[in-house]
C-alpha cells in the first residue's frame, strides 16, 4: 500500500524535495516549525481528540450538501486537502478521486486520514512540496484560522491548482461578524471560566479546550478572514472568485445567497457590537469559491 502510494505521489514532489515514508504518510521535515504548528501537532497528535473531531465535526448533512454543490463531481480528479486533520472531507463527502492527498502536520491525525483512503502527507503548507499547476481540487476546510500567515497558506494553495481547477475554503470565522465590542468583547473574554462553569462546548477537559484554543489562531475577535481578503489575493493569480456567508447549518442554498440563521449567542454577539445580526457581514464564517481561469 505504502509503495503504491509513494508511486502515486512522486509525480507532484518537487524533484529537490525529500522525503520519509513512515508506512501510513509520508514526512516532509519542518525544519523551525511555528508555534503554530506545534499547537495544531500537539492537538491533533492526541488520539482521542482526532476521533472525536473526525466523528463529530464537518460530518453533517448540511456540511455535504454545501461542499458537494461547490466541487461538484470529483470522479477521477487529483484533489488536494490542506489541513485535512483526520480525513474529515474524505470520509464525509465520499466518492472516487484519483488521488486524494491530504496534508496535515500532526501524524496521528494523518494515520486516520490514511485509514480513510487519503495518501497523508506531513508538511508546511505555507511551503507545500509540490509542483505548480497539477490539481484539479485543493481544499482548505477551518484550516486557514489555524495558521499564523493565513495569506502565505492560500497562495500556496493556489499556487497549485491547475487551469480550469478550484480552490474552495470553507469554515474560517469571518472578521466583521467575530469583531466584538463592548460588552460583546467583555462576554468573549469570559468564555473559558463560562465553558468551566456550565460544562457547555465541544471540549471535555480544560486541557483539551486549552490547546484547542491554542490551535485556533486567528479565531478570535479583530481576527478572520473578508470577502477583501479573498479577493485580493486570488483575483490577481488568476481566479475567479466567489466569496459566500453564511451561518453552518445550511446546504446548498449557501451557493444561491442563502445565509441560514445564527445561534442565540452569536445573534447577541452581534447585536450588543451593534451589528444588525441577519446581515452578510454577521454570517459567522464564509465559503471561498474560486476557479482559476488563466495559467
């Protein structure tokens, strides 16, 4: 399995690039990893948290509805998952790619990712091992808020998507709907000793919801992307570039304009910054769009 999947990788390696085969993925070194990448390896490396995410997070009908309306059919195709953590895309939206490389920086997590059917890859997205212009899909699902350089990890990105190819995001927190004021910001500050008193949130130990925090670096108020940040990046590189908001909890409709209702607490969030809480720029996060068009 190792070998064959070694053979399927090596036309997309950079010739100058070597690597390790560590049976279930492949390691490319990192040499002088930020603190970001430690914080998403120390996360992700801890065997019970990757089930946990890879069970219950970016697994709903919603989430394969909106994700499949964008890619469309990816029979056949060479897809590229950047963060793709314990294989969630994969395992959620199923089908038959040609090639499904999936790259993370934690092993564990990218041993699950293997088990799914991705080839794992252990590198540094803002210095992906691969050619330019060889995939017909690169994905980035909740993963550009985890990186401190979030525009060095969408050119690489795009860097290697092919003419005619796409690059969607997806579930990155959007920066005018998460920038707090007042008292909304007073709220979010308390949210640690909030979750420790109710029990309430996706973490079950404090030491679970603290390097899950850790790992979450640009997810919090002041940070996150815009339909600006999208746009000036990639329109330049030559793609076209749809940018949409929108609240999680919705499918397809996501693509028609739809954003979908927020929970009670974010509302709130955006009503006390004095935000009217149905417009775009309250939808919580935004899903990228975007073909290349010219090489």
């Amino acid at each position: 399995m190792a070998t064959n999947q070694q053979a399927a990788l090596a036309p997309f390696v950079k010739s100058n690039r070597k690597f390790e085969n560590k049976g279930k993925y492949f390691e490319f070194p990192i040499e002088k990893p930020s603190e970001a990448i430690k914080a998403n390896a120390y996360y992700f490396n801890n065997p019970e948290w990757a089930e946990e995410y890879l069970t219950y997070c970016h697994r709903s009908d919603y989430f394969k509805r909106r994700w499949l309306a964008a890619i469309g059919n990816w029979d056949n195709k060479v897809v590229v998952d950047i963060g793709c953590g314990p294989g969630n895309i994969y395992a959620t939206l199923k089908g038959s790619p040609k090639l499904i490389i999936g790259v993370d920086v934690a092993s564990t997590s990218l041993k699950l990712a293997n088990e799914q059917g991705y080839v794992s890859v252990l590198a540094d997205a803002t210095d992906l091992p691969f050619i330019s212009g060889f995939a017909d899909v690169v994905t980035l699902n909740a993963a550009l808020h985890h990186c401190e350089d979030m525009e060095a990890i969408l050119k690489e990105a795009a860097r290697i998507v092919k003419l005619g190819g796409l690059l969607v995001t997806d579930h990155d927190p959007q920066l005018s709907a998460w920038d707090y004021k007042g008292v909304a910001k007073l709220l979010w500050n308390s949210r640690k000793l909030i979750y420790r008193i109710t029990g309430r949130g996706f973490h079950k130990t404090q030491s679970q919801q603290f390097w899950g925090l850790a790992c979450e670096i640009h997810h919090k108020p002041g940070h996150g992307v815009s339909k600006s940040f999208f746009k000036n990046i990639l329109e330049p590189l030559n793609f076209e570039v749809g940018v949409y908001p929108h609240n999680h909890e919705l499918g397809e409709e996501v693509l028609q304009g739809q954003k979908g209702k927020t929970e009670l607490k974010y509302r709130l969030g955006n009503i006390l910054s004095g935000r009217n809480p149905n417009a775009d720029i309250s939808a919580l996060t935004l899903m990228c769009l975007a073909k290349r068009v010219n090489a």
